[in-house]
C-alpha cells in the first residue's frame, strides 16, 4: 500500500474554532477522518502531522524522502515566505500537492503568493475540507 503523508501547518491545529466564516466549522480530526476514510477507499494509507513550528514540518517533509510515496502539504502562513519549507519539499522530489481550504488569491494580498507552488506538483485551494480530498485524489493519480 502506498504511504501519503499529510501535513498541516500552523494554526490549523485550530480549525472548527479559528475564522470559522473563513476556515469552516470541522476540526482538523474530523478533516483526517475523511482523508483517511478516502485514501483507504484508493487504497493509500495516511499518516498525519501538524506543527506549529517551522523546523518541525521540515524535519517532517524530510521522513518523506526514505518513507512515504507522497505528500500533501497546508503549510498554512509558511506558504507565503518560508524558503526553507520549499527547500525541504524540492530535496525530498516526490509528489507533493498544496492544499488550502481558502482560496488565497481571493484574499489580502500577502496570500496570493505561494513560495512552495514552485516545487510541488499543484495547488488545490477553496474547496474548504474538500481540496484535501482533491488533493489524495490527485496524488492516487499520480502515485500508481
Ligand atoms: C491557509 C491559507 C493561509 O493563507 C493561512 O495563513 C492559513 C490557512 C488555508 O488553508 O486556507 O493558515 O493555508
């Protein structure tokens, strides 16, 4: 069975209570549940990992290299400016999906700009809940 891992950046550790106009009303384990639920159905297993610091996630992103087949990554804020993230994801060359819930160039301008967009294989944002499941939809795809 293939490995994806999936990882959300910082404050998404909040979801359900953060921006919920914005961000909507389920917590980052009922997100899990359903990518869970919907790599199973595709016959991907995930693993899952949020952090709130920028070292971790990279530390995370490296696992990649040796253990898992894809990834699919919110990097949350770190999106606009961390070049060490994008690093991380460039060195580790397996597929990777971004994923935002919201659409970030319909919002202030800081967002419009991803770092990471470069180096992954595509960028799923706005779908709320629903671009993570784009997102293991895509890296079946491509994984197979
Ligand atoms: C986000 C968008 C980012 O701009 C923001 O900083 C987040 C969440 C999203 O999923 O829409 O933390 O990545």
């Amino acid at each position: 069975m293939k490995k994806i891992l999936v990882v959300h950046g910082p404050n998404l550790d909040l979801l359900g209570k953060r921006e919920p106009e914005i961000y909507g009303h389920e917590t980052l384990a009922d997100i899990n549940a359903a990518i869970e639920a919907e790599g199973a159905s595709l016959g991907l297993s995930c693993v899952f990992f949020q952090s709130n610091y920028e070292g971790g996630i990279i530390e995370k992103i490296h696992e990649a290299m040796e253990d898992y087949d894809g990834i699919i990554l919110n990097a949350g804020a770190y999106t606009h400016y961390s070049y060490a993230i994008r690093d991380a994801i460039a060195v580790v060359k397996k597929p990777c999906i971004e994923v935002h819930l919201s659409n970030i160039h319909a919002r202030d301008e800081f967002r419009h700009t991803s770092v990471i967009a470069p180096v992954c294989t595509g960028q799923i944002a706005g779908f709320g809940s629903y671009s993570y499941i784009l997102a293991i939809r895509a890296l079946s795809h491509l994984c197979i």
